[in-house]
C-alpha cells in the first residue's frame, strides 16, 4: 500500500538521511528509480517513480534488511535527488588505491616495452573505472570542464561549474601518469610523448547522455596536466530564445538574420557564450533552403544538412585557407568560428560584400571595439561600413537558485550601479541563500547577457572617419541599443541574476 504521507514536493523539503543512503547503492537507486529518504523502527521510507512494483519492492528489502515504505515521486524528481546526493568521489579513491604504477627506467627500450604494456592493459586496471568515475561525478555537477593539474604533493581535481572552478578532489600524484595514458588512449593522442602540448578528443556516454569530450595536455614541472572540454549534444538544438535576449533584443537580432548577405559578428572574452550564440543562429536558419557551410577550430557539435570545415594547420587548412575554398562551394551562409588575423578579415568581408551571409566571432570587450577591431586588423573603413549589419556582444551569469532565493537589500555599490542604468530605485533583489541543490552557491544555471548594435548609416559615417569607441557607442546608445550592463540589471530586476553578478561580468572602469 502507497503512503500518502508524503507528496510529490513535501518529500523533497527534508534531505536524504546519510544513513538511508547508505543502504542503497547508487546503481540500484537508478535501476529501480528511487531514493531513499530516513530510517526509523526498522522501516527504510523511499520515494519512487512506481511504487507499486512488487519486484523493486522485494529487491530494495532484500538489499537492505528493512521493510520498505514507498512515496510517488515523479522520475525527473528521483533522477535529480540521486545527482545532489550520491556523490562518487570516495569511490574514486577507493578505484585509485589499487592502481599499480610501473617505475621508468632510463633505458628507451624498456620504456617503450612498458608504454605498449600499458596500452594493452589499461582497459583491465582500476584506472578506466576511476576516470569513469571523474567523467559521471563532472556531468552530475553540471560541470563544464575537468581540469587535472599536478601539484608537489597531489593531483588536483577540479570542475568548473556555471563558470567558476571548484576544487573536488585531491588524489595521489603518482596517479597522473596512469590518468594521462588512459585519456590519451580515448583521444586518439601520443600516449609515449610526455613533453609536448598534445590536443584531442573523444565521444563517452555518462549518466545516459552522449558527451563529446574535447582534450588538451601540456607538460608541467609535476606532470602532464590534463583539461577535459564536456560538450553536450543536447546544447545543439539550443534555440535563439533559450540564450537570454529579451524580448526587444531578441527581435532585433532575429531581423538580422533575414539579412540575405552581409556580416554579423558576436563579441566577447572566453567563455562569453559566442559559438553557442552562433549555432543557435544556424539553427533559426533554413538549413534545407541554404547552403550553410562552416569553418571552425576546433569543431564542438556536430549537425545534420551543414557542412562543417575543421581548421587543420598541419594540412595548410586555416581560417583564411579554408574560406577561400568555402567562396568555391556555392555558399548561402558562411559561418567562421573566429576572426583572428587580417588575411581572415578580409576575406571575411569580402564574402559578406559578394553575396553571402557572414556569421563571425571576434575577440573584443563590446560592440563599438569589436567594429574598431575589424578595422584595426586591416580592413578598410568603406569595406567594413558596407560589409557590417550588425554587431552583439555577450557575457554569461550565473541564474539565482530557484530553490533557495529569496529578498534581499542590495550592497550600496548595487544600488547605485542599479539606479544608473535604469533611472529606478529599487531596495530589494532576489538572491540564493545556498542549498543542497546549488551546492550552497546560491546559483544554479546561467544565461546570457547582451548588447546589440545594428548598424545604421550614420555608423557607417562614423566608421568611414575612424571616429573613436566612446563616439561610436555614444551614437549606438541614442539610437536605442541597450548596453551589457543595463540588459543585465534588466534580468536582476526580474530575479533571474542579481546586480552583484551582473557587476562582476560587466564592470569597467569607464
């Protein structure tokens, strides 16, 4: 008989008892849906997707020698309380502990006899289990990367969540050589070449989703370190609207892409959001009607009806080479993955004035220095005017916790940065006072922030007598645009981030 004790959401306001959790692998948990919540008078209460399966029912007594009382949950509830709770990491240790290290030799030959015997046996020893272990654990705690850095003492493990690095684990440094050789075997990459930077990648499936796993390595004075890129397929079918424009934004942006030729350039640092901003428009795109043809270093997602071009300097295939053989193919839209050199710019350009659609990234800190960059690169002033539709740049914050926000009174430094870039006083913002569920940071998720810059004809004046930034921008503002910071106090006012966050992505000293 199913309780009613709990429903769907009161189950969830009390955390899982550690002892409970104990008494349920997490294996099982996510064979039969379930998760354990406290212990009392020999009673292990669990909530579960289907509660009246008599096998799961009977598997869960056995395993743990308590009578089992079920509460409904709904499998998107379950599967989340089994991510924030069974955490892999004393697992992982336990699979580091029986590694056997060989010791190296001077000699080249044995060196070369152990290198192939790793490679033989690798796949049988704890080390395969372990790096599974690190992988799951990453994608559980959303994370975006793996960093695997060689200390004195310790390999450093750390996951960058929602933009930040966290420290997750720290593990015995003799367990660098083994973790290195491993991945190398997965990335295709030199597992014998211990003293260059090596670059790679490979395709893993964790936790049930299908993850394409960039690498890089490079030598320190402890070991290799190791930097793991996660991509997550289901990111390419990200739509315009999911990004973060506001409404207004979004529908000025969306009018640039009906543009038949032309160039539009997305701006910002590392890690600003660009490339996904750029698939996202590939995706508003009519892949069946155009021909849409990109070049990119490296190639991060895959797609269906795009031919996609990777950059390869070792075969001469640059940005630059391989626009030029893109012009050959009968292009409606070219999508370069970045601008970085005059040769590119130019031809870039020159695409855009001879008929084709021309989506770029390029590395500057708003629009007005990204339409100042182009032409810093060489591109000549009536070239870039005519070639220009449009311009946006982005940043990326953190989204407030949706379990544990709540008011809160702004510092005074967010006060005053709020009022002068809306003109509105306001004395309370949502923030998140820290859970289980963000890890008590308070945040969980992100979107973007943008500003966007159509080019009108009196830019283009503008442009034509090289006027400078602050001028530029000036114009843009008068003409409406809405910059970096005032987009993000937008969403601060709607709770979606707080003006502390907007501040730490935006902040100049203008």
């Amino acid at each position: 008989m199913v309780s009613s004790l709990y429903t769907k959401t009161e189950w969830r306001k009390n955390m899982p008892q550690a002892e409970a959790l104990a008494l349920i692998p997490e294996v099982m948990a996510r064979k039969f849906k379930v998760i354990p919540l406290e212990v009392s008078d020999g009673t292990l209460r669990v909530a579960m997707t289907n509660p009246s399966d008599i096998f799961a029912l009977e598997a869960l007594s056995t395993t743990t020698h308590k009578r089992i009382e079920p509460y409904p949950a709904s499998i998107e509830e379950v599967l989340e309380a089994i991510d924030l709770n069974y955490k892999g990491y004393d697992e992982i240790k336990k699979k580091i502990s029986g590694l056997t290290v060989p010791v190296r030799t001077s000699d080249n030959n044995t060196a070369k006899v152990e290198e192939a015997s790793a490679i033989d046996n690798i796949n049988n020893t704890p080390v395969v289990q372990a790096l599974t272990l690190i992988i799951d654990e990453a994608v559980k705690a959303r994370a975006s990367d793996i960093h695997l850095q060689p200390q004195e003492h310790n390999l450093r493990v750390r996951y960058r969540i929602d933009g930040t690095l966290y420290d997750m684990l720290s593990l015995p440094l003799e367990t660098v050589s083994p973790l290195c050789s491993r991945i190398k075997i997965l990335a295709n990459m030199n597992i014998a070449d211990h003293h260059r930077p090596q670059d790679g990648h490979f395709s893993i499936n964790a936790k049930g989703r299908l993850l394409d796993i960039r690498v890089g390595t490079v030598p320190t004075v402890y070991g290799e370190m190791v930097a793991l890129r996660l991509l997550d397929k289901s990111r390419v079918n990200l739509s315009l609207s999911q990004l973060g424009f506001l409404p207004d934004s979004l529908a000025k942006y969306e009018d640039m892409l009906k543009s038949p030729y032309g160039m539009i350039l997305v701006s910002g640092p590392t890690g600003a959001g660009k490339t996904t901003t750029l698939y996202a428009s590939i995706n508003r795109l009519d892949h069946k009607a155009l021909n849409i043809i990109t070049i990119e270093d490296p190639v991060e997602y895959w797609f269906n009806n795009i031919n996609q071009i990777q950059v390869n300097t070792r075969a001469d295939v640059t940005f630059a080479a391989g626009l030029r053989s893109i012009l050959r193919l009968d292009p409606d839209v070219i999508l370069v993955g970045e601008i970085r050199d005059a040769e590119t710019a130019n031809i870039a350009v020159q695409a855009a004035l001879t008929g084709h659609l021309v989506l770029s990234s390029i590395h500057a800190n708003d629009t007005a220095s990204a339409v100042l960059r182009l032409l810093d690169l060489g591109v000549e002033p009536f070239l870039a005017s005519s070639a220009l539709i449009g311009v946006i740049a982005q940043r990326m914050v953190r989204r407030i916790c949706p379990k544990c926000s709540q008011p809160m009174e702004p510092s005074l430094l967010e006060k005053i940065a709020y009022q002068k870039e809306t003109g509105e006083e306001k004395k309370e913002f949502l923030h998140g006072k820290g859970c289980q569920f963000c890890s008590n940071t308070g945040y969980h998720g992100r979107t973007g922030i943008f500003e966007i810059m159509r080019i009108s004809d009196k830019m283009k004046m503008m442009m034509l007598n090289r006027v400078s930034i602050s001028q530029l921008k000036e114009q843009a503002l008068s003409e409406g645009m809405v910059n970096l910071m005032k987009d993000g106090m937008y969403k601060a006012n709607a709770g979606i981030t707080t003006p502390q966050e907007v501040l730490r992505n935006t902040f100049t000293t203008e």
